[in-house]
C-alpha cells in the first residue's frame, strides 16, 4: 500500500520573497540553458551536454551583468 503526505506551508512576507526569487532564479537559468542549446543545435547540429552547461554555472556568476540575478 503507498501512502501519500500533504503538507500545508504558511510564509511569512520575507520568505515569500526568498521563495519568489529563488523560482525565479531557476525560470532564468533553465530558459538561459535551453536557449544555449537551441542555439547551438541550430547552428552546428551539435548538443551541449548538462555537464558543460554545468561548468558554466561559475562563469555566469561572475559576469558583472549578471549581477542582478545571483
């Protein structure tokens, strides 16, 4: 038998807002990739693997224009 849990969160404001950034965060970063490899599938009939996307990660958050999203 499987047995299912609901659970019921209750933010306050401020960790709605940390809630809100950080899924924003990801809509950024997951759209930011799949663009990348449409891209890059479009041009050279290359993909780009998650491993290099993944290496990726430390460059971005570097890069003083995308200061306002990390």
């Amino acid at each position: 038998m499987l047995k299912a849990y609901k659970y019921r969160i209750n933010p306050i404001d401020e960790q709605k807002t940390l809630i809100n950034k950080h899924l924003g965060l990801c809509r950024w970063l997951y759209n930011y990739a799949l663009n990348k490899k449409i891209t890059a599938y479009q041009k050279t009939q290359t993909n780009i693997s998650r491993f290099a996307l993944q290496a990726e990660l430390p460059l971005l958050k570097k890069n003083p224009e995308n200061e306002y999203i990390f």
